[in-house]
C-alpha cells in the first residue's frame, strides 16, 4: 500500500469524537482569579516571606521553573539562575520536579502530584483523600485548591527551616490548624494586609473570616483561568480547521498509532491520568520517611502500599510540554527528545543514563546519585519497567517531536493577566 494511502486510512482511525468529550473547565469569578493571581506571586504566604508559588511555577519557565530538582527555601532568583543564599543555606533539593501547571482547572484532573497522593474520594473530608487523612481540614473547593495546602507546609519548599519563622515551628510541631497552627497563621497573614482584606471582602462577604482554604480556593480559580491551554494547532485539526504541517501530522499518526504513546498519553489532554512504570532514571534525595535513611523514590506504592505501583508515577498531560523542560518526575532529561527516546527502551536508557541531562544547582553536599550508583537499586527500577521496547527511525522521532510542539496553545504561554509588578504585602515579585 502507498504511504499516502496508509495515511488516509491512519487518519480516518482518530478522529475529534474518538479523544472522548472536550475538556471541562468550570467557571470562575474573574475577582476570585485576580485575587488569586496576587497572591500566588506574594511571597508572604511562605514562612520567611521569601518564595511564592510563581518562585518554582513561573510563566516565563513554562510555569514550572526549568530546573530538574528546584531549590526553595535558600534559594534567591528564578530557575537556572536561582543562586544561594549565604545566610540561609539549603538544606537539600525538593526531591521532585516542579511539573507545569496546564489545565489543572479542568475537571478531569481528580489526582495531585506525581504520585497522586492527593485525589478525589467520596469517604473523605471534602471529598478529597490527602496524606492528613482524618485530620484533613473542610472547605476546599477542589483538588486543585486541596493541592496548595502541602508546598507551605515543607521546610525545604516554603515553610523554612527549624525555628526560622513561626510557620515552620508550627510545621515542626504538627500544628496546622489549631489558634497558633501553620494555616491559621499564613491566613492571618493575609487578613492584616488591608488591600486583601478588602479584596477578601469582595469574594466572601464583608466581614468574613479569611480561612487558609480560602486562600488555596482563589489560587486555584487563578490557576484554572490563567493556564487553560485547550486551543493549540492539534485542537483547531481535530476540530476540521486548519490541518497539521506534513511532519506534525505523520507525528500524529505515529502518536496514536505504530509508537504506542496514546496508550497511557490518551484523551484531549494526552493523559490517562493512570499510574506508570517506564523506568525513569532516579537523582536526588528521593522520598523517605522521617524515620527512614534512603534515597529512593519508589512513588505510588508509597500512597497504596500495593506491590504493583512500585516506581509508579501519574502520566503527565502533554499539552505545552515543549515549554516545560526538564522531563520525568524527579527531571532526568533536560530535552524532549531525550525522553521521547527514553520511551522507546526504557531499561536500556536507565542503565545507559547520561548524567549530563540532569540540570541541577551545583549543591557538594547533595548526593544526587547515590541510587544510580547501586546496581541493586538500578535493578529494582528496570524491574519495575511496563513498557515494551518500540523501534522507531530518527526521522520518525523527528515527527513525533514535531506532533508535541502542535499540542502548543500559544495564547495561553503567552499569558493572560500576566505576573503582577507589585503585590499587595509589597515584598518583591520573583520575575
């Protein structure tokens, strides 16, 4: 059969209502999102009023912060040029990559962070299951809104360290919501600020109680409204507009078809929310427990305690992605064609890891390779492996690079309401 013809036929086998029903994204009030889009720029909700969400999430770096592992609290600037600070050193890297923040308003985003140990579930308080279990506080709107209760709560994210600040004491010593608790007190923050009290006043009723699930709550409809990213050239095709270029479209065929990538990359958002193994080489300190001394990161089984999810981590949605380098949960490839080739034989491109593709701080105390220096641990990983070896050409490569740079909504990168020049505490804006 004719290459052209095989295409026909490919392209006929996809179409708009095969990728199920376009993404839903629930409204928002425009003075709850602008709200929200001060003060996730402010850093006054972290402890030592130093880093803000947009530290590690900034537009300009794809809302994520173009780094493999970040550095929060020690850390002064933006992504790469992020230097630290000689009167507040790191203790250690954030032990998983900053993932953007594309479309996480839209409704089918039921599960938070790369091992989804923040999810929707009806038996929980607010409907929404999270590492606090039954001490999980009410009145969070969704997931998205439940999500930004945990980077405040790390020392090595937001809080600060050991006695820096009141809200890392409050941390340390498991107060959250109590008269003197961490939440309590980055709300009453926000409620002595005058501007937002009024802007509070505004959204909630005047007078109200400003509550830190309050805050979570506008963060979130900012979230939602700036980085909504649904009308790319992929979604204009698929709609019976303007077709793709030659090589994004064979790209496309590829994608949904011979390289297997719609198998888990499914749906308008290329995510099938789903947890997988796919062998992704492990750097950093990895995720431990207080009373345990490794560095692995062994991801959802750490939430489910099932065998099976071990180095399980969610598939991420693939739209913007060629903005939002470096690749993997804990960042192992700084390009995209480095982890697209990384899907083709995933335990062989473990075990041949370049080490070069990490982008990391330099940090000589860190021991950033101490798993990828145990064969035994680079055995457990490959182990773990779902994903079978897929032979693809350089020139197929070459288009399948070409179909994910079509899943750019350049309007969205662009940005909407964009990142404020003052905030209203008046500390600094990270841009």
């Amino acid at each position: 059969m004719k290459w052209a013809a095989m295409l026909t036929l490919a392209a006929g086998a996809v179409q708009a209502g095969d990728l199920g029903p376009r993404p839903d994204f629930p409204p928002v009030e425009m003075e709850a999102v602008e709200l929200g889009r001060l003060l996730f720029y402010d850093p006054v909700i972290s402890g030592n009023r130093n880093i803000s969400c947009g530290t590690c999430h900034h537009p300009d770096l794809g809302t994520s912060d173009g780094m493999s592992l970040s550095v929060g609290e020690g850390g002064v600037g933006l992504g790469p040029d992020r230097v630290f600070d000689p009167q507040d050193m790191p203790e250690e890297r954030i032990p998983r990559n900053a993932p953007g923040l594309w479309n996480l308003g839209a409704a089918e985003f039921t599960v938070m962070f790369h091992d989804g140990r923040l999810e929707e579930a009806a038996d929980q308080p607010d409907g929404i299951r999270t590492p606090l279990g039954a001490d999980m506080i009410a009145g969070f709107d969704s997931v998205l809104s439940a999500q930004a209760m945990f980077p405040v709560l790390s020392g090595d994210e937001m809080a600060g360290h050991y006695s820096e600040n009141e809200i890392s004491e409050s941390v340390r010593l498991s107060n959250l919501t109590g008269e003197s608790g961490a939440w309590v007190r980055i709300a009453d923050r926000v409620a002595a600020i005058p501007e937002y009290r009024a802007r509070f006043d505004a959204v909630l009723g005047e007078g109200a109680p400003i509550r830190f699930t309050d805050i979570a709550n506008v963060l979130a409809d900012f979230i939602s409204f700036e980085w909504r990213a649904d009308e790319s050239p992929f979604d204009i095709a698929m709609a019976g507009g303007k077709p793709l270029p030659g090589a994004a479209e064979r790209g496309r065929l590829l994608f949904y078809g011979e390289a297997g990538c719609s198998g888990c990359h499914s749906g308008w958002l290329q995510t099938d929310h789903g947890f997988h193994a796919i062998a992704v080489p492990q750097i950093g300190p990895g995720k431990a427990a207080r009373f345990e001394s490794h560095a692995r990161d062994e991801g959802r089984i750490r939430v489910t305690g099932a065998a099976e999810d071990a180095y399980r981590f969610r598939t991420p949605s693939l739209r913007n992605v060629t903005l939002t380098a470096p690749y993997g949960h804990d960042g192992a490839y700084a390009t995209l064609e480095g982890v697209v080739r990384h899907h083709l034989d995933p335990v062989a491109a473990l075990r041949a890891y370049d080490r070069g593709q990490a982008v990391l701080h330099e940090m000589p105390w860190a021991e950033d390779w101490a798993i990828l220096d145990t064969p035994e641990e680079v055995e457990r990983i490959a182990a773990a492996n779902e994903l079978a070896p897929v032979a693809l050409s350089d020139a197929q490569v070459a288009e399948l690079l070409a179909f994910l740079e079509a899943l750019t909504d350049r309007e969205a990168a662009e940005g909407r309401l964009g990142v404020p020049e003052t905030v209203p505490s008046g500390l600094p804006v990270d841009r």
